[in-house]
C-alpha cells in the first residue's frame, strides 16, 4: 500500500493572549484542552495541541481516532483538512480532501440554496462547468424543491443541514475526513443520507475519521490511534470481530 498522508515531528500550538497567568485559569485550560500550558517567545501563555506526532496513513486504510474531550483528535483532523498549519514538523498528502468537520460552513444566508450550491463548490476548487454538472443531482438528493430559490436565511436548521450535506457529499474525493460519523434529517432522509455518505467512504482512498462510538470504529475502521494530550499512545489494528452492530 502506498502512503497517502505521512507526518513527521507534527506540532500544533495555540498562543493564549489576555490572559491573567492565575494557576487556577491555567488549570483550567489544561483540563479544558488536553494539551500542554507553556510560553512563546513573546512571552504568550501557549497550548500545545499536538506533540512531534508521527504516522503514515496508507492507501485502503479506514484510520478511526478515539480519546477523551481534549485529547487532540478534532485538531488533528483540521490539520489533516488545512484549517490549521503545524507550527513544527511536516505534513505531506496525495489526493484531493473531503473535510466533513462542519458542513454547514461556508453557507451564505442572504444567498439562496442553488446559489450557495456554486458558492461553496468554488471554495472547494470546482470549476464552475463541474458544479453546473452536478447542480440537478444535489437539488434532487436535498428534496427542498422551491425553497432552493430562497435565501437559506429562512430555512430550518434541519433544510440548512440537507443542503450543506448534500453538497459536501457530490464530490468524489481521495480522503475523506470526519468528526463523528454525519446523520441529518427525518427517520428516511438519514438512510439515504447513510447510503451516499457509505458509498462516499468505500470509493475513498483513505477516510479518517475521529468518534468517541467503539461500535463504529469496529465496524468501518481498520486501524486505530488513541490520543491523550495531544499524543498517540497507541496504534493498533482493528479487531472487526468484536462487534457485529450496525451503525446506528
């Protein structure tokens, strides 16, 4: 298998500015983050999110990320998508990135539904002939019919998750990257919704995916990396023989 994401020495900080310095507000910050409370060369409270981590992510791999609130899973995955730079190390990927973190970012509430169908394609890098491509076939799987030539400032939070999904989804993708696995709308709209995200998943290269559910790492990854405090303590094959649960 060849290596689709390989880091080496990976380090996130994050500065802490106005802040008092108390032991107790540092206590809490450490509890808060999971990381580590140090000071930056202008003297900054920092926190160190990830720790000189190193892995290789390889082609066919279904890597899960576990560990408690705080642990690093969430930022690591921003790092993987390129919301975040690491401040030491290097981080190196083959292939186009799905980042499903927040799919309703980017949505604009004054532009209507179809509108925010060509505006969040070209901040993902399509052209506009592939969006205009694809525009029927997202309209189609969201079944919000009219409401599409409205502003999605009126729309439901559960509209407004159809539509971000729908179109986060459209686009075939080399690595996939998921903060819990995505479950939107009514009792029928999530089954289809599961169907699309599964087929999105099996035609991936690789799909990391963070998730604090042991039934789902068992059943959709074949690898496993427990991080504390912003290191991986443990990276270990999946056992697909301990559960035998459908996801939920």
């Amino acid at each position: 298998m060849s290596t689709v994401i390989a880091a080496k020495n990976l380090t996130v900080e994050f500065p802490i500015y106005e802040n008092s310095h108390r032991s107790f507000k540092k206590s809490i910050l450490n509890l808060s983050t999971g990381g580590r409370i140090g000071k930056d060369a202008g003297k900054h409270p920092i926190v160190r999110a990830l720790d000189n981590l190193n892995f290789d992510f390889k082609e066919g791999e279904r890597v899960g990320l576990v560990g408690h609130n705080g642990s690093g899973k969430t930022t690591l995955l921003r790092v993987l998508a390129g919301v975040y730079a690491p401040v030491k190390g290097t981080l190196t990927s083959r292939g186009r990135i799905a980042s499903l973190l927040d799919v309703s970012m980017g949505l604009d509430p004054d532009a209507t539904g179809f509108e925010n169908i060509y505006l969040r394609g070209i901040m993902d890098g399509l052209r506009p002939s592939v969006i205009k491509s694809k525009i029927d076939e997202i309209a189609d799987f969201t079944e919000l019919g009219e409401y599409l030539n409205l502003p999605v400032r009126i729309y439901s939070s559960g509209m407004m998750l159809r539509l971000a999904f729908a179109i986060s989804t459209s686009v075939d993708a080399d690595i996939i990257i998921m903060d819990e696995w995505l479950s939107v709308g009514d009792e029928a709209f999530k089954d289809k919704a599961k169907e699309r995200l599964t087929r999105l998943i099996e035609k991936a290269y690789l799909v990391v995916l963070a998730t604090h559910d042991p039934v789902l790492i068992n059943k959709v990854c074949t690898r496993k990396l427990h991080m504390e405090h912003g290191v991986i303590i443990s990276d270990l094959p999946v056992d697909k023989l301990v559960e035998n649960e459908a996801i939920k």
